[in-house]
C-alpha cells in the first residue's frame, strides 16, 4: 500500500510517499480502506516536535527519541471495512466508517487496521467521507473539555481560538448543551463562528475580551493565549477555564489554582471514548454538528498541508482526499 511517511522530525520536506505492506487485521481487528484522512495541529507538532513549553523531552521519550518510532502519521480516516478478523462481531466488511487512531497514528496510508472495539464509529449516512475524516480530532477533544467542565444549560461560554478545528467543534457542542456562546477570532472568521451558532463573535484585532467587563462560566482556550494569569477576571465565580493547549507550567499551576480558589482551570489530555465518537455520529446525524473543512489536498500534496497547518491560519479542518475515493 502507499503511505506518507517520515523518518526524521522537521519540516514537512521529511514526508515522503513510501510502499508499505498491506495490513493483515488481527482476529478483533477491521481493515479500512481509506477514502479520506486529515491532517491536525497535531500531526504538525508531532512532525516538528514543535510542541508547548516544558513537553520537548516527553515527546521523544513518547513519539522516538532519536527518530520517530511510528514512521505514519494521521489520527483520523474514513473509509469502508474491507476485511474483518475472525472475532469481529460489529462490522461487515462493506461497512462505511470513521475512526480516530490518536497515538497510534498510522492513518496517512491507503489502508487502516483498527481494533473493533476501538475509536471507530459507523460514518453518519449524510456525511461524505471527507466530512466524517474530519468528525473525530475537534469534536472529541472539546466535547471531553466541556463534559469536564460539567457544562449546563443557560450558561455562558466564551471559545477563544473559535474558527480551528477545536474551536468550531467546541462553539457547536456548547450550543448543543443549550449554552450562550461567544466565539473569538479574527476578523476573516467572524461570519464563519456566527454561522456555526455562535450568539456573539468577537474580532480579537478589535476587542480584548479580557477587558470588555464581560464574564463567563466557562472560557475554552484552543490556542494557548488565554491562560488565567490573563483571562481569570472574565471568569465568574466558579467559572471554569479550560486551556486545550497549555505547556507543563501551565497545567501544574492548574491544579494550584483549582485548589486555592472558588476557578477551577482544566488542563491536560483528552480522554478518548468510542462511545464519544457514536456520540458525534448521532449529533452529524441529526444536523446539529458537522466538521468545518478549510482546504482540501491530494494524498501526494499532503506535504503541502502539513505548510497550511503551520501557518496557524486555517479554518476547522484540513483534509486529505485518496485516489480510490470514488464514493459519497
């Protein structure tokens, strides 16, 4: 099978297109034929090793010290089961799916092993492939923070970061949980966070929300610029902030806020559900979530999406497309 693959941490030069055996599912496995992927902030930061302050020395020890240990990178894919091992009782092959492989990665190549009791979902019917590649990333990374923060209805909630792939997951859910949203980002995304359901947009080029007198019960922070040193005056008493991207002082001086003051600050991984994914299915399902995709490249161009992601600048998500996807 083809692959994208890395041996060397750097810049997106390091992606080549490798041949690589064609995966054999195990007895409890299911082998996916891979219409579309994605690449996240996170493939970017892996590749790089360009991670959040005091995470360098982990992240090799995690990902391979002097080189990375697994050469494929890619957390999410849709496609279609095309094989299933002996044991497998919740798929067929024929099934179309989505799935989310986090740490495992392994997702940029044509096909895909996944246990079945793993993070795999069938895909939402009125979904294309390139929407439910999408699904997994953002949407279980915010629907974690905000069940953490025991988000409830009627409650305010401010998304800084409202226009990336967290962000517009994040800005959907809340509106899910019934809560009044305010999204923060740049002028060129204003009308894209309005539309997601957003109550109220704010340009940061333009506003400070930390210093428009507005507070908030709960504030999500997708891209590491609101850490409570700055933010804490917008929080409510018992507020929450919920820092999605914060470095290893920041999540420690997290648990010293939380147990200091009436905030509480939530910081540090996602868990990962697969009922969390059968979650987001049903919400797609239904019409009230679907992924935001930016950009969208060839599987051979996927180096050139590695360059969008870093730039800091893109809109939801980015996807990649395979040649064998033919279908809808």
């Amino acid at each position: 099978m083809k692959a994208i693959a890395y041996t060397k941490y750097g810049s997106p030069d390091v992606l080549h297109l490798k041949e690589f055996a064609k995966p054999t599912p195990k007895d409890n496995e299911i082998l996916i034929r891979i219409y579309a992927t994605t690449v996240t902030s996170g493939d970017w930061r892996v590749r790089s090793l360009d991670m959040p302050f005091g995470f360098g020395l982990i992240s090799r020890l995690v990902f391979g010290i002097s080189g990375p240990r697994q050469p494929i990178l890619g957390t999410e894919l849709a496609g279609e089961v095309e094989s299933v091992g002996k044991d497998v009782r919740n798929f067929k092959v024929g099934d179309r799916v989505f799935a989310f492989s986090s740490f495992g990665m392994g997702c940029h190549a044509e096909y895909k092993c996944m246990p079945e009791n793993g993070m795999v979902a069938l895909k939402p019917p009125n979904l294309t492939y390139e929407e439910a590649a999408a699904l997994s990333f953002g949407g279980t990374t915010a629907l974690d923070f905000l069940r953490r923060a025991n988000i409830q209805k009627g409650e305010k909630v401010l998304v800084n970061g409202a226009s990336g792939a967290v962000g517009t997951a994040a800005v959907q859910l809340a509106k899910h949980f019934e809560a009044e949203v305010t999204g923060v980002c740049s002028t060129a995304n204003l009308e894209l966070v309005k539309s997601l359901g957003a109550d109220r947009a704010i340009d940061y080029t333009k506003e400070d929300f930390t210093k428009n007198g507005e507070t908030y019960d709960i504030i999500v922070d997708t891209v590491g610029t609101a850490l409570f040193s700055r933010s804490k005056n917008s929080l409510k008493e018992r507020g929450r902030l919920l820092l999605v991207i914060a470095g290893l002082p920041d999540i420690l001086h997290s648990l010293w806020v939380s147990l200091t003051g009436s905030k509480k600050v939530i910081a540090g991984p996602a868990d990962e559900r697969a009922e969390d994914l059968r979650f987001l299915a049903s919400l797609a399902e239904a019409g009230e979530f679907k992924p935001t995709i930016d950009r969208r490249y060839p599987f051979e161009q996927i180096a050139e999406a590695h360059r969008y992601v870093g730039t800091g600048r893109k809109k939801g998500n980015v996807v990649i497309t395979l040649e064998h996807n033919n279908k809808k």
